[in-house]
C-alpha cells in the first residue's frame, strides 16, 4: 500500500481482489449453463455486433491465441459463434454472434444481473463511472467497454 491511502498505487490489489470474487461467482453459474468466464468474456465482447478480428478478441479476452482458436471452436460447434474473413483485409478473421448467440447473451446477463442485484448498492453507478474513466485513462487504445 503507498503512503497515500486511496491512491492509483492501492487501485491493483483491490480490483484484483474484486474481480477474481466476481469471476468466481459468475463462474459458478457459468458452469451451470456449461460455459466458462472466458467464454463468457468473448461473448461479452461480440455482443456489440460488429465483430471483433481474433487478435482483439484475444487480447481483450486475455488470452493466448492458440487458446482463444480452441474456445471460439467450442463455441462455433454450439452455434454461439460464427467466423469470416474480414471484408476489408482479407487476411484476417472476424468473430460474430450469431443469432443464438445473441439470445443466449441476454439470456445470461439477466441470469447474472439477477443473481448480482442483491450486492448493488447507491455507489454503484458512480463506481462503474470512475472504473470506466480509469480504464479510459489506462487503455493504450481506447476500446468500447463490454456491457
């Protein structure tokens, strides 16, 4: 901890703790729907409907790429996720929802929003609000925030 007590410097252990808690518990009920927090995070991610080339989905999914291809396969053979190549650069793939995808994406965030209403409290809005102007000031590269 720095000298400072609430500091940038305390931010790192405490959000780690938060998000290791919260990807335990919606893991827990991911697994019930046979899906994994990482599956979930790729889902998350193309529920905006632009699609996402692998390499972003990748890295913003943080994963490796060879572990993100086996994942997006188990999601392909579900029929969550489709691929094609990009329209623009040809040499690259792009990572969609499909329709079933989609319904199961809101399917899930209700179930998750569901379960997760009993810890909100006043603070949350202001809290997701100085987290997303964190992220803003942190990220290299700004990128839409998964919902």
């Amino acid at each position: 901890m720095s000298e400072f007590p609430g500091s940038a410097a305390d931010l790192l252990p405490l959000l780690t703790r938060a998000e290791r808690l919260l990807s335990r518990r919606v893991g827990a009920l991911l697994t019930d729907e046979g899906l994994t927090i990482e599956a979930w995070r790729v889902l998350g991610l193309l529920a905006d409907g632009l699609g996402h080339p692998m390499s972003e989905v990748a890295a913003e999914a943080s994963l490796p790429p060879g572990t993100l291809t086996k994942l997006v396969d188990q999601l392909v053979d579900r029929n969550l996720v489709f691929r094609r190549v990009d329209p623009i650069d040809r040499r690259r793939i792009r990572a969609y929802l499909t329709a079933r995808g989609r319904r199961e994406h809101e399917r899930l965030s209700m179930l998750i929003q569901a379960d997760l209403a009993a810890l909100s409290t006043v603070d949350d809005p202001t809290l997701a609000t100085h987290l997303s102007a964190l992220i803003t000031r942190l990220a290299p590269h700004p990128t839409p925030t998964p919902a």
